[in-house]
C-alpha cells in the first residue's frame, strides 16, 4: 500500500503538463445502471474543469451534471487526476467529487434526493491533435454506506471533451 501511495505522489508531482492546460469542456454519453439494480437508461452529463488543486499539478478542479433520462439527476463537484502514458497520447483519467442526487422513482416513503452522493469515475482516453480528448469512462454512485435508501448505480460513459 505504501507503494501505491508513493507511486500516485510522485505522479501527482511530476506531472506538470496537466496543470498548464486550460480549461475544458466535457461532454459526455453513456448508459446507466450496468448493474440492473433499477430501469437500465441513456445517460448525458456535461462539465468543466480548470485550474490545479493547491501545489498538485496534476489534480484539477471539476464540477458535473448527469441526467439519466429515467429522471435521475446528479449534481456535484469535486477534482480529476489524468496521467499520460510515457508522454504518447493515451491516458488514464479519474474523478472523485460528493454531490446532490435526485431519484425520480423512489419507493413511497422513501426521499428522492440523497446528499452526499459521491461519483467516483475512472478509464482511459486519447489526446487529439486538435487538443480535444476522447475517453471510455466507468462511473460509480454511491452514498458511501452512509443513507440506507440511497443505493448505487454504475454506469459507462464515453467522453469527448474541448479546451476552451
């Protein structure tokens, strides 16, 4: 475990490239509940991201909107990592950030928001030439254990994201 953590540290610190980009636009696409714990659904999500987290160059800031269009909708922010793969155009991407989730068929005497809901996401992309990005991301809701009703959801998303 301390390898890993030494590892991310260390590719959190040498990764300085990512901290000099602009910010992005990314839109996204995907499909919902890959588990079926409830009505599988096409799923939307737009975000932006900018500047670097304090002296790690390699997290960014990230705020994000999902619409399942079943009604749900997730609301949050949080930060991003990516990381090249020796300096090509591949890389792998992560997120992490709490937020608001709104249910729209909950069981009758169950609330239809949860708060927090944390949206951890994850995958691999490729960098265009044209600065843009493309990238095949698994997602993960959850309220962390901490609201019984809340549940979870996974989903997979494909990503096509502009530097503006």
């Amino acid at each position: 475990m301390r390898i890993l953590g030494g590892l991310l540290v260390a590719t959190t610190l040498a990764t300085t490239a990512w901290a000099e980009e602009p910010r992005r636009l990314i839109f996204g696409i995907g499909y919902d509940d890959l588990r079926d714990y409830r009505e599988p659904s096409a799923q939307v999500s737009a975000e932006i991201e900018w500047g670097r987290v304090s002296r790690l160059p390699a997290l960014r800031w990230r705020a994000s909107a999902m619409a399942m269009l079943d009604g749900d909708l997730w609301l949050g922010a949080g930060v991003s990592y990516r990381a090249s793969f020796a300096d090509g155009p591949w890389f792998f991407e992560a997120s992490f950030g709490p937020g608001l989730y709104y249910r729209k068929d909950e069981d009758p005497g169950v609330g239809n928001v949860h708060f927090p809901m944390f949206r951890s996401q994850g995958g691999f992309g490729y960098a265009l030439e044209n600065g843009g990005t493309v990238a095949l991301l698994l997602t993960h809701l959850s309220d962390g254990g901490l609201d019984v009703d809340a549940g979870s959801s996974e989903s997979i998303v494909f990503t096509y994201s502009r530097p503006f």
